[in-house]
C-alpha cells in the first residue's frame, strides 16, 4: 500500500532571510512545518554562521531548484585578518595569528582586483561537496583530510566597503560554486597575514534579493492568507527561458510526454516555458527539427 503524504499539496517559493546559528535544512524545515507542506528543498546550502537569502522551494516548486542553483550569488562578508581557523571562519579552532602588516589602498585594491575573473579555488574540508559518497565536513570533524580538486569559478566584482581594525568589509559577486571562506584565506595569504570570515550574509541570488525575503518570525506572524501571497509561483526562477502558449490538443500531448510542433522557427535552442490557458506545463527542450520535446513537467 502507498504511503500517505504528510502535509499539503502547496507549490511556491519563500525567499527566507535565514538567521544566524541555524543549518540551511533546519531553516528548510522550519518553514515546511509552518506552510504543512508535503515537500520542500532549498537552493544552496548557507553556513551556520551565514546569513541572508536562502530561497525555499515548496512542491512542484522544488523541480525548479535545479535551475536555481547554477545562479550567480552576491554576498557581504566581514574578514578578520591576522587569524586563521580550522573551518575558514570565527566558529572554527584558531590554527595560527599573525600581526597586520601596514596595507596601503592601493595595495588592498591590487589584492582584491587579482582575484577578479575567473580563478581556481579549492573547496574547503568544511564544505558539503561530498567525495566518494561522504560530506567533506563529516571527514573533516573525524580528523580526515583528503585530497580535493581545484574548480575554475568567477569573481565579478569585489567591493571593499570598509577596512579598519583588521576587518575588512567586502561585498563579493561570484558565480556557483563560490566559497567565501576560500577567498577569505587566499585574499588574508596574500596581504601576508591570513584571514577568516567574521561574518557572511547573501544578498542575491540570481534574480532574487534579500529585499524581498522574510525572516522566518516574520513568517509565524503572518495569517495563513498572508503567508500564501508571499510565495512566488513555481516558474518565477525560469523566466530566462522563453514561453510558448500552447493548444488544448497539444497541452495533451505534453503532459503524456510527446513531441509538439514549435513556434520559434530556429530563432530559439535550449529550455522553453509551455503554458496552456495561463497554467504552468513545464519545461520542453527546443529541438533541430523543429519540435520541442517535454523535459520536466509540473502537475500544478
């Protein structure tokens, strides 16, 4: 016999602005219990110590975090300089101190100006990437180093916003896959004194911003009716794609999963939106022949 769902049929995103001192699926799972939603997942895991955005995905929402997770990342971060931990941030065992040298401005701009681009960073112990089936952070509180592969990633921009007392203040736009608590010992080496994260908050994520998002008392203080106009629609994160409308006939077709004709004659290749009668299908991938083929679709 199937098992019973737990919870509601409930579709959307919540853009939480996760506290301080909480996992990213801790965070996930308060707000599942406050929406009774049935399934939820997040779009990339921020740190205990982290703060800010961190985009909620409820039901069929949760067939879109895939997409959501390769967007770019804004973050502001405070770095002690002069101190080096363990885990790459103030919660983590100080492992060496050394003084602050004099730093000029134009030294700190040559500094941060290098790691602009695309560059090589190596994921830190205390990351979720896992290697051979095991999180790196769960090997690295048993006392296991191993091995990890440099991934090419970029920098866009890095903005010093302030630099007094051995804090340097940043605000740092990267691509997926960023660690800033890399950049944050890579930036201290070569200022020639080490440094560790102090404080991380997200602001963006891809077209979303922390402007728009809500802390989770926030979240407990509003009525139900509230709490569901807030939740964004399940194809809000696909907008980059364009959308075709399709016929009642073809809707049929899509749901069982077959061809349609397109209606972009060449002009367009990759992910397509399909709606029939304002409602969400899903994705369809624009082919050569002028067909479009279901991907993923979106019982809604």
């Amino acid at each position: 016999m199937a098992r019973r769902k737990k919870g509601r049929d409930i579709h959307g995103i919540v853009l939480l602005d996760k506290r301080q001192g909480v996992s990213s699926n801790k965070a996930l799972q308060e707000v599942k219990r406050l929406y009774n939603a049935n399934k939820a997942g997040h779009t990339g895991s921020l740190d205990p110590l982290a703060t800010g955005l961190l985009p909620i995905c409820l039901g069929e929402a949760t067939k879109a975090s895939a997409y959501m997770l390769a967007d770019d990342k804004q973050y502001q971060t405070v770095i002690q300089l002069g101190l080096m931990t363990d885990t790459g941030d103030i919660e983590g065992a100080v492992i060496e101190e050394k003084v602050v040298p004099d730093i000029s401005q134009e030294q700190l701009e040559a500094c941060l100006s290098s790691f602009v681009g695309e560059i090589e960073q190596v994921p830190p112990m205390y990351s979720a990437l896992k290697i051979k089936g095991k999180k790196l952070y769960e090997l690295a509180r048993a006392g296991i180093t191993v091995e990890r592969k440099a991934r090419n990633i970029t920098i866009y921009a890095i903005t010093c916003i302030d630099f007094k007392e051995n804090l340097l203040t940043l605000e740092v736009r990267c691509s997926k896959g960023t660690y800033i608590r890399t950049l944050a010992e890579d930036i201290g080496h070569k200022l020639g004194c080490g440094g560790t994260v102090k404080a991380l908050r997200r602001t963006t994520a891809g077209q979303f911003s922390l402007t728009s998002a809500y802390t989770i008392e926030a979240l407990q203080s509003m009525t139900p009716e509230t709490a569901m106009h807030i939740m964004l629609a399940v194809d809000q994160p696909l907008q980059v794609f364009p959308a075709m409308h399709v016929s009642q006939f073809e809707a049929d077709l899509v749901r069982q999963g077959q061809k349609i004709a397109s209606q972009f004659s060449g002009e367009h290749q990759g992910m397509c939106r399909l709606y029939h009668d304002k409602q969400f299908l899903g994705l369809g991938e624009i082919l050569m022949d002028d067909k479009i083929q279901p991907r993923k679709l979106f019982k809604l």
